[in-house]
C-alpha cells in the first residue's frame, strides 16, 4: 500500500505567526506536523476501483475563530498505487 499526506493551511502566514504550535504524529508514525490547537481524528474509507477501499485520515485542528487546519492522510490499495 502507498500513504500520502497532505497538508492544508487556510490562512495566510501572518494570521498565525503567534501563538503556542505542538507537534503531532500521526497514528502510524508516517507524519509529523506542527498544529495550534490538539487535532481530532477522523478516520473514513471510500470504495474505489474494483472495489476497494482507499482509507484515510483527517486531522483537524481548530485556529482561534478564524478557520481550521487539516492534514489528510490517505492509504492507497496496492492496485491503485502502483498504477
């Protein structure tokens, strides 16, 4: 299987230059990130060609009022992964 891990911010740089930032893994290990806040997990499946699933895992950390940072982790079937 192939793990991707994207990361969103949904700020400008500015907006979020101050404050506390605590770095977090993800459950795997596979990936380290700095968050404002502790972020939730939720993990989703989706069925995708012949019939199998495309796991995934979202991390969302709330900022202040003002939006939400995520990393998306997604586990890739081997099929698909290798094209």
């Amino acid at each position: 299987m192939k793990t991707i891990c994207l990361a969103a911010c949904l700020f400008f740089a500015q907006l979020f230059a101050n404050g506390d930032w605590n770095q977090f893994s993800t459950k795997d290990g596979g990936c380290t990130i700095s968050f404002p806040a502790e972020p939730t997990l939720v993990q989703q499946s989706l069925r995708v060609a012949n019939g199998q699933l495309l796991h995934y895992d979202i991390y969302l950390a709330p900022f202040e009022d003002r939006g939400v940072f995520m990393l998306l982790v997604a586990t890739y079937p081997q099929s698909i992964a290798n094209g």
